[in-house]
C-alpha cells in the first residue's frame, strides 16, 4: 500500500462564493444523481495546483433551502459518487463566549445534535449499522485548517462543541442560556446529521465555524439579525477562501488510510446477517458503503 492517496479529492461544503478562488481551474458545474433524492445543488468541480476539488453549495445556489429542508443524505451520497475523500464543512455559527467574536473561526471538534425533523442515517431496516460518532471531526484535517488559519492570521479556536439546533428560528433566551450552561461554544443549524452521514460514508469530515453572532444571550448585542450575519459572512468571505486554497495544497499528503479510521468506519459498523440483508437498500447504499460491501462479494 502507498504512503499517500493516489487520488485525493477535497470537497467543500459551505456558500456560494466559496468556489470563486484564484486559480480555479478546469471548473465546470455538474448534476450527479443519488438514490436518496435531489441534491441541494449541482456540484462544482475544478483543479487547484493540481489537486481536485468539488463544491457543494449546501443551501443550493440563490440559498433556496433552509436547513431543515436539505437533503443531507443526498449530499453526502453525491460527493462520495463525485469521488470525494474527505470534506471540509464552512457555515455560520452563534457564539456563547465572549472571547469568540463575529469574525472568529472555530475548529469544532465535538457536537451536540438537538434537530428532530431530518433523516439521520443512510442504514435502517434490512441493514442496519452503528458507526462511532465519539470523535465525530477528523483530527489530520482538523490540524491543516488551524494552520490555515495561522497562516492566514485569521482569528481562530481549536477545539469547541458545535449545539446543532433544528432551526429555522433562532434560539429563544433561554434556549441560549441553557446552552451556555451546558459547556457549548457555538450554534448553528447545519452541521447534524451532515456530520453523522459523512461518518457512516467513511469520509473524513472537518468543520470550520465562521462567528457572525453572538446568539441572543449577550446583553450588550442586538438579537440574531440575518443581515447582520450576511455582512460578517462577506467580510470573511476572502479568509474562508485562503483557508480553502491552503488545505488543497496539503492533500498530496492525504494517506493512503487515514490513522484515525475515519475512511474505514464501516468496518466495524455493520450488523446485518448477509441472508437478512435488503437488497434494494444496499442497491442505494452502492456509494457510501461500496468499498466494504463490494470486499464483502
């Protein structure tokens, strides 16, 4: 087995604009058709030094989604068939901490899943499977958007619990409070079950949390605005790309096995006797789950 990934192809969850980088190259949008429904958007793809990328707007180009309304499953499907092998996720988050200020990107390494209205799994009835979700954000991906963020100077936390709430309002006081006393350090609405499914896909998963709020518990801030939160967006549009370009360049270091197992999570997942088996749901699980079950032919 070689040291490195032969074909090493990053995926980019996050806005529209994120894909506008210099140096794109080769790029071209294109549909790719998943069992589990329609994916949020077309998926762009393009090289940078060499190295492929895929884009996938996850509120869909013109943000026609809201969270609650994505097909996740469908999205993590249609990166694994666009050859996909590990994701970088970007979205906007509250902050609960004052020293975590709109601006500020937090490399979140643990959630905390509080959405109710969405399909969490690709498994079920006829194959069932239960993945380690314990350290649910890929550690070696984790390690390339810190530098990133060094390099770039942009103020940055490692580490920090990601509350997933099911949206699409805001939090109430005390919902905010609550969360506060639980140890959280941010909110969003987006990042469960993505994260979950990248899992259960063997995709190494990472997320980057871009502050735009501070939720609604500060006393001194105004309560959660949209155009507040899209200013802040745009203004750290330009960082949210220079730490996309620079974790590409460090795909050519992409093992061939990443040592945390994140890329081979299904191995000690999967529970169904082979003669109890459904065959119409392994027909659809043929991407996120090919590699085990085509060993297993």
């Amino acid at each position: 087995m070689t040291e490195h990934h032969q074909r090493p192809v990053l995926g980019i969850i996050g806005g529209s604009g994120l894909y506008q980088i210099d140096g794109l190259e080769e790029v071209r949008w294109e549909k790719v058709a998943s069992p589990w429904g329609e994916p949020s958007d077309e998926l762009l793809f393009g090289t940078l030094d060499g190295i492929q990328l895929v884009f996938l707007p996850r509120h869909g180009r013109g943000h026609r989604f809201s969270p609650s309304t994505i097909n996740y499953r469908a999205n993590i499907d249609a990166l694994k068939r666009a050859g996909v092998t590990d994701i970088v996720s970007l979205s906007a988050v509250g902050s609960f901490h004052e020293h975590l200020t709109p601006g500020t990107f937090v490399i979140v390494d643990q959630f905390i899943d509080r959405t109710f209205a969405r399909e969490k799994s690709f498994y079920g009835t006829g194959m069932v499977a239960h993945v380690s979700m314990a350290h649910p954000v890929n550690a070696r991906l984790g390690d390339w958007c810190e530098a990133a963020c060094r390099s770039a100077d942009i103020p940055m936390q490692r580490g920090g619990t990601y509350l997933v709430m099911e949206g699409p309002q805001f939090s109430t006081l005390a919902e905010s409070n609550l969360y506060r006393q639980w140890g959280c350090d941010v909110i969003g609405m987006t990042n469960m079950p993505e994260a979950k499914l990248a899992r259960e896909a063997e995709m190494p998963y990472c997320t980057v949390a871009m502050v735009t709020d501070y939720d609604c518990w500060h006393p001194d801030h105004d309560n959660v605005a949209v155009d507040a939160i899209i200013q802040v967006l745009l203004n750290n549009a330009d960082k949210a790309r220079q730490l996309v370009r620079t974790v590409a360049g460090r795909m050519s270091e992409r093992p061939a096995v990443c040592p945390s197992g994140d890329d081979r999570a299904l191995e000690t997942a999967l529970i169904t006797h082979a003669d109890a088996r459904d065959p119409v749901l392994l027909e659809k699980l043929d991407a996120v789950a090919g590699r085990l079950l085509k060993e297993e032919a």
